[in-house]
C-alpha cells in the first residue's frame, strides 16, 4: 500500500541514512522490516562498519543522473514502468521501493568505498505525506517510531523542530514511540506498542480540541 515513509540513521549526531519509501509505511510493514534488522546484533555491527563509507549526493551526482534518466526517455521527473526499472538497476540504493530494507541492501555494499546515498530528511517536515518515519539513532542506543498528522505543533526538543512546515495545517512528524536496541520487542508488541501510543496521542489531542471549546 502506498503509505510514503522515511528510514534514517544517526550516528555521531550526523544524519546518515535519510531513506525515502513509497510503500507500507505502517509499523507492521517497513517497521516490522527495520525491527528484524536490528533484531540481529551482529546486523548493527557491520551497518556501523559501513556508515562511514556513506555520503550524500552532490550536484554531480544529481548531473549525471539527470543525464540518465534522459537517456532513457524519462522527462521531468516522470517515468514509467520500463523507464522506473532501468533506474533501478542503475541505481539500485535510490529505490523508492526499499523503504526500510535499506539497511539490509548497505550490507551488500561492505566492499565498496563509497556508497553515495539521496537525503530525504527534509520529507520528515511534510507529516500530510510522510504518514510513519524510523530513526536508528546509534547515539543514543535506540529506535524512534515518528507519525505523520501532525497538527499540534513541536517544541525545541523535538528533533525535527528546525523544519518548516510544508503545509498549513501540518508540523513536522512527530515521535510516537522510542524502544531501546538492547531490548527490543518481538513483532507482535512492537506493532501493539506503536498503535497503543497512537491511540492514546488521539485521545489527548481529542481532549485538548474539548478544552478549546469551553
């Protein structure tokens, strides 16, 4: 289902992995993907291995595959089905497919000695879109589930605060549930987890938006 997501990755307090996915966002989708990774000990231990290898892209980078997409036939940034494939295969890590599985396809990278990622963290300022987001933070030991929706606004605390809002009525995603990596649940309570939280978000918003009335 086309629930667009964000998989990021932060370790010594850079943004690493700002991974962009188009499809099953929810926490029994890419959640449940990135939750299996990170299950794997040795899984974190070779990702950190591989963060320092990872860049982001640069005009050249974004020059060259203009030039390809044009050479393909795409235009303006619309591609069909044969034109989406043939960049897939040419670029393989700019899938809008991967979604969380990034950090199991880098894994297939630890030979390279660069790996040149895209940076999506500025979707995390658009919530209307970006419906669930991910974050490994290394610094901290821990998972962040983020949601989308977001109507009341952050504080300086929140970590995407220094985003604008894209539209009107919504803030930047904001998190929803932080799980520890050295005691990380099984499928079933993390996914009882995020929506126990996201009930009880609506509950209290419902509550507020009542006050407001009186």
């Amino acid at each position: 289902m086309g629930t667009r997501n964000l998989t990021m990755v932060i370790q010594d307090h850079e943004t690493k992995i700002s991974q962009y996915g188009q499809w099953d966002g929810y926490p029994e989708g890419q959640g449940l993907t990135i939750l299996s990774f990170l299950n794997r000990q040795e899984n974190i231990e070779k990702l950190k291995q591989i963060l320092p290898k990872i860049r982001f892209e640069n005009e050249q980078d974004i020059k060259e595959k203009k030039e390809f997409s044009k050479s393909i036939g795409a235009r303006e940034g619309w591609v069909n089905i044969s034109q989406s494939e043939l960049y897939d295969q040419k670029y393989p890590l700019d899938s809008r497919n991967l979604g969380g599985a990034i950090l199991e396809k880098l894994l297939e990278y630890q030979n390279e000695a660069e790996i040149v990622l895209v940076d999506s963290e500025k979707f995390a300022a658009d919530s209307l879109f970006c419906e669930w987001a991910y974050i490994v933070d290394l610094d901290n030991n821990t998972l962040e589930v983020y949601r989308g929706f977001n109507e009341s606004g952050l504080t300086s605390k929140d970590r995407f605060y220094h985003l604008h809002k894209v539209h009107q009525q919504f803030y930047p995603i904001k998190i929803l549930k932080t799980f520890s990596l050295n005691q990380l649940p099984d499928a079933e309570k993390f996914i009882s987890a995020c929506y126990q939280e996201l009930e009880k978000n609506k509950r209290t918003s419902k509550n507020k938006d009542i006050e407001q009335e009186r």
